[in-house]
C-alpha cells in the first residue's frame, strides 16, 4: 500500500506539452531553480502520502504500550472496592450527588479488570455480605441497592475490613483497593500515618462538590430545665454553618409533639454560628417529642434535630420527721409533680430512699446506723439532702454522715435576723425578679454551727444559717435552726416556698438528656422510678413516627437497677423520636431521640493534592484527579494495563494528510 503512492511520484502519468519560444535564453537560470524546488516538494508530498498511510495502518493495528502493573492487573481475581456512602455524600457536583457519582466510578471500576475478577462491595455499614467477593454481575447489583448510611468510617478501619476480607478469601500477596470517597478531614481520620502494605496497590478517587455551604443545628439546650406547664420557657438552638457562601433569612421552625410552636430566621456569615432563643409553653404534663427544622439544600440530611423535653417530671421527696408539724408537706403538697411521702424516724421504710430525689431529714435528734446506712447509700446514688436540725441534737452521729464537724450551741441567743439573699448567687437565679436591700427577712434561733460550704443565707453576724456542699453524688442543704415556731418563722415566711422548690429542682442536677448522637456507642436510659426489673425484661424501640411506627427494634442491652444500658445499634436506625417500652406488655418507659453525628455536617476534605501529597512517596498508591466518571474504566487501563496509541496514530495521520493538503494548496513552484 505504501508503495502507491511512490509509483505515482516516480512515473509522472500528466504528458508534458512543447511550448516554442523565440529566445530562452533568459530562462535557464529560472528553470534550474524551478527544477529544484519542484523536486524538493515533491519528495515533502511522497513523505506526507507514505507517513499517512503507515500511521493510518498502525492505527488500525490498535498499537499499545505495556504498564509495569500490567501483569499484576490482568492476573488479578480479587479487588476490594469501598464506597464511601456517609451523608457528607450527599453533596452535589454537576447536579449529581457525590455518591451517585462514587457508584458510576466503582461500576467502572468494575469493567478495568479480566471477566473472572472477583469482586469484594465495601461500604460503611460494614454488612455480613460484604465480606465475600463476586463476579462483576453480582457486585453491580449490590452497588444499584446502595444507599446512605449514618454510620461514618475512618480509612484505617476501611483498611483493616479490607484487608481482613482479602485475607479471608485469597493468598494473593498483591491485591488491588479503591477508595471512592469526598475524604473529609473529620471523619477520615490521619491519613499520614496509615500502614500501607507495599505489596498491594491502591486506586484512590477523591470527589469533590462544586459549591460547599451547610447550615446544621449544632446543638439544643433549655433556658429552664424543669420544663413546667403552661409556663414561657427558652429554647436555645446554635445553628452552624460551614462552607464558603453564608446564607440569609433561613426559616428554623420548632415542633412539639407534632406541631410548629415557634420559629425564626437566621442569616449567617461563611462559617459562622448563632445562637437562636426561640420561646415556648406546653399545657399537658409528659415526655413530649420535638423538633427543630432549618430549610437548607441539598445537605437534606441534618436539616433536622431531635430532642424530647420532660414536661413537670415527677420529683420523689422523702420526708423523715422527729416531730408532727406539716411545714414540709405544705411546700410540696402544691404541685402534682412533687410526689411526697413523710415517715416518722421510727418507722422509715428505707426502700423508698432508693427512689428519692430529695430526702429531708427534720428534727432528727440522732442517726443511727440503720438510717446511716441508708442516707449513705442515697448520697451515693445523687438527688438532695436537706438537714433541719432538732433543738437537741447528737451531734456525732451527723458528723459522721456529712463528713464535717457539727457543733451544738447549748446557749443560744435570741433570735437574729438574716441577710436578704444574694442576687448574684446562682441558686437564686430565676427565684426573685428584684431583691430589695431592705426586704421582710426570717429570724430564727441556731442550735448548730459548722465550718466550710457555701453559704446560701446568712444571718446578721455573717455566721451561715443555710449552707450547701458536695457530699458523695448528691448536694447536702444544711440549717442552722429547727423548724418549730419556738426557733424560726422561716417556714411562715415567703422565702421557705420558692428555696424549698429550688432545692427539690435542682435535686434533678442530672435531668434527662434532651438527644443522642449515633456517635456514641453505648447510653444509659432510666427506667420508672418504684418499679422492680427483672433478667427478663426486656425493651424495645419503636420509631415514633406514626408513618413509620411498625419500625421496632430491640437493641443489645443490660439492667443495672433502675437504668437501662443500650448499645446503639446506628446501622439500623434513623435520626428521630423513639419511644422505649417494655416487650411483654408494651408498657412505654419514655421517649428517646436520636441525632446523626455532626462531624457528617462539616465538609472540609482532602484534595485531590494534599492525597497526592500525602503518599507521594508511594509508588503503589495513585489518586486520580478529574476524570470524568464515564471515562475511567479507559484511564485506568490506560496507567495500569496498557496505553493505546491508535489514538495518536490517527491523529497522525491527520496531521500529514493536512501537511500534504497544504502544500499542493499553497506552495507554489
């Protein structure tokens, strides 16, 4: 075929014509140059005609270079493929989601490789099947029945389930890894100090969305936490956003027990939080799941947060009295969620302190070491103590039980006066709207004096009337005098109402946690205070949302006393409202809410760089960069397999056909 087109350079088919001039002698200098010319382009043409020919037959001859992993590609018949589909995937480039596009990269994947790989589908829930290989077929089905999961991976355990897998099913010593993933920094984990093995090679695709902006609730706390009904509370949402574009007048909306009792707008700066009050009131007693929605697109997942308020929850008080008077049960005998029982010192039924929150102890002249026992134990499991002291007191038996020194005042003087109460001590907070230097205050009697604590009223001399430390897990309220009209009008006085009630509130030091985080692994519920559980027991949760109540699942759990140890069972579970009850009888124990963990909502990622310059001293680690998804299975055997030249062959032979065109076009002899 070459040899055409010499045939037709060397035998000149056009027959020459004679033209007859008078005198050439003028025209034998052009001639000669004219000759040369001719003769130097003619040649140029052959080279332009033979070099198309030969590159447009090599071309057709598909030509290839061989890769130094060609042997290592071809002969390989397990490849371990992890796609990371954790809501950070959720990210969009080109108007496709990161992870639709992680699926078509490892779908290509899928075709680089001989029909008989086998193939092992990683993603971060980590199932059961995920640790045997398929053929190509099967292992396209289970990336198609692929969807997001809450549960994020860190690469050093996507490397170890990697590994373990391959070791389980080959003898290979060089195996082939892809890493499909965004690479976000929180969730990554140190990439630089991964322990890669030299043996293996490793295919890593960062994905990166074209714009990153989020807007997320960070997190929820009550302005009051002993949510009381028909009362105005605050709740304070932080809502976070990350990214390179703020956002303005976003609507947050918050919803209880199903229905929008509160809202606002926020406008936030890249990267920046707020703190948002939104105001609210409940009129019926309970646990009472709620909501808090923020519009934010196409990060969908974390627009929601979810929480449960306990509205008046119940407050178990003991009263332990030497004497008869009702002071005690007038306090608390006002609000259905004080549950108060009173013993007389001889005959306490020491069980009931179990299950107490306040325990107070009036008029006690001695302890002994049954009751001893018992507030020990209490102490130990946290609420209140709170200690009204009898005219005539033993004093070593209360040394011993709050661990500081009592001492009796045998000549005690006339009644003093006390200090109005300090506005700048927190436990007053919310207690008084203004506290007036010359207010009415209660006069009483001490019998007992000690040293240490923090005082919480005083009397004129400055000497502490009531005092409160930390004993144990609990907090100990103690007095200076008796209740007894004989000693003290505190009990009259307006002040004994709203410091009794802050001490029976605040004995909830530990309230209930508003929400859980999938991020932790374990968490401890509590179960009905003054009921008995048994080995047998045993609780389930159901998803609260009436379209999706027939979801129910019993997670690995354990009883210790009155709470209940859980492990959060992430993967099979989405954030929402819960509620926990008992399996034999459906009897509800409460609600639990359920949140994805916030590192998900913070997107910073590795580029595609920082990988390159991560393992840049690793020959068998490759990231590749910005090739187009459809085009990947050809770019890898192009690096790994073979790189075929038909390409440039035909471009070749383009470029003399055009050289020849232009010449016979423009060069004129």
């Amino acid at each position: 075929m070459i040899a055409v087109p010499i045939i037709i350079h060397l035998f000149n088919f056009q027959r020459p014509k004679k033209v007859f001039f008078t005198n050439i002698q003028f025209l034998r200098d052009v001639k000669a140059v004219s000759n040369s010319r001719n003769r130097l382009k003619n040649l140029l043409v052959l080279a332009a005609r033979c070099l198309f020919i030969i590159a447009l037959c090599m071309a057709f001859a598909q030509p290839f270079l061989p890769s130094k992993l060609a042997d290592s590609v071809a002969n390989s018949n397990y490849i371990s493929v992890y796609v990371d589909n954790s809501f950070s995937m959720q990210n969009e480039r080109d108007g496709k989601k990161l992870f639709d596009a992680a699926v078509d990269y490892a779908g290509q994947a899928l075709k680089a490789f001989p029909k008989n790989a086998q193939f092992a589908v990683l993603n971060n829930s980590f199932e059961a099947d995920q640790n045997f290989f398929f053929e190509a077929g099967k292992a396209a089905d289970l990336l198609a029945k692929m969807d997001f999961s809450n549960t994020g991976r860190d690469f050093k355990s996507v490397y170890g389930r990697q590994l373990s897998t391959l070791g389980a099913n080959t003898s290979e010593k060089r195996n082939h890894l892809f890493w499909i993933s965004d690479f976000q920094k929180y969730s990554s984990g140190d990439l630089a100090t991964l322990d890669l093995d030299s043996t293996n090679n490793f295919y890593l695709i960062p994905l990166a969305p074209n714009d990153v902006s989020n807007l997320y609730i960070d997190s929820v706390w009550l302005d009051n936490p002993f949510v009381k009904i028909n009362e105005n509370n605050i709740l304070h949402v932080k809502v976070s956003h990350f990214g390179s574009q703020g956002v303005t007048d976003k609507i947050v909306k918050l919803f209880i027990d199903g229905k929008q009792v509160s809202g606002s707008t926020v406008s936030l700066e890249p990267g920046a939080s707020e703190v948002l009050q939104l105001n609210f009131a409940v009129s019926t007693p309970g646990q009472k799941p709620c909501r808090i929605n923020v519009d934010d697109y196409p990060v969908i997942f974390d627009n929601d947060y979810f929480f449960t308020i306990s509205v008046a929850p119940e407050i178990r008080i003991v009263h332990i009295s030497g004497d008869n008077d009702n002071f005690i049960s007038s306090v608390y005998g006002n609000e259905p969620f004080f549950k108060m029982e009173k013993y007389s010192i001889a005959a306490v039924d020491y069980n009931k302190l179990n299950t107490a929150n306040v325990v107070v102890l009036q008029s006690v002249r001695e302890v002994d070491s049954g009751l001893m026992v018992a507030l020990r134990n209490f102490l130990a499991r946290g609420g209140a103590l709170v200690v009204f002291p009898p005219a005539q007191i033993n004093p070593e038996g209360y040394t011993s039980l709050l661990g500081i020194k009592i001492n009796p005042i045998t000549a005690a003087p006339s009644r003093l006066a006390l200090n109005p109460p300090d506005s700048r001590n927190p436990f007053f907070n919310g207690v008084f709207e203004k506290i007036a230097p010359n207010m009415n205050v209660p006069e009483a009697v001490p019998v007992i004096s000690w040293s240490g604590g923090s005082s919480l009223l005083n009397f004129r001399n400055d000497q502490p009337f009531l005092s409160t430390f930390g004993l144990l897990n609990s907090t100990v309220y103690l007095n200076a005098s008796p209740l007894s009209d004989a000693y003290s009008n505190f009990a009259k006085h307006a002040l004994f109402v709203p410091v009794m009630y802050k001490i029976a509130i605040s004995s909830r030091k530990n309230p209930d946690r508003l929400a859980f985080s999938f991020s932790e692994p374990v968490i401890t519920l509590p179960l009905n205070e003054g009921e008995t559980y048994g080995r047998n027991d045993i609780f389930k949760l159901t998803y609260a949302d009436s379209a999706n109540a027939n979801l129910e699942l019993i997670p690995p759990q354990r009883l210790s006393g009155n709470q209940l140890v859980i492990e959060i069972p992430k993967a099979n579970l989405v954030a929402g409202n819960y509620t926990l009850a008992r399996r034999r009888d459906n009897q509800p124990m409460g609600q639990v809410a359920f949140n994805y963990d916030k590192s998900e909502s913070r997107f910073a990622a590795y580029s595609a760089a920082e990988l390159k310059a991560l393992f840049a001293g690793r020959k068998n680690v490759q990231v590749f960069e910005g090739t187009a998804a459809d085009r990947f299975a050809s770019e890898f055997s192009a690096k790994n397999i073979a790189l075929p030249l038909w390409r440039y062959l035909l471009v070749a032979a383009l470029f003399f056909l055009l050289a020849e065109v232009v010449m016979l076009r423009f060069w004129r002899s």
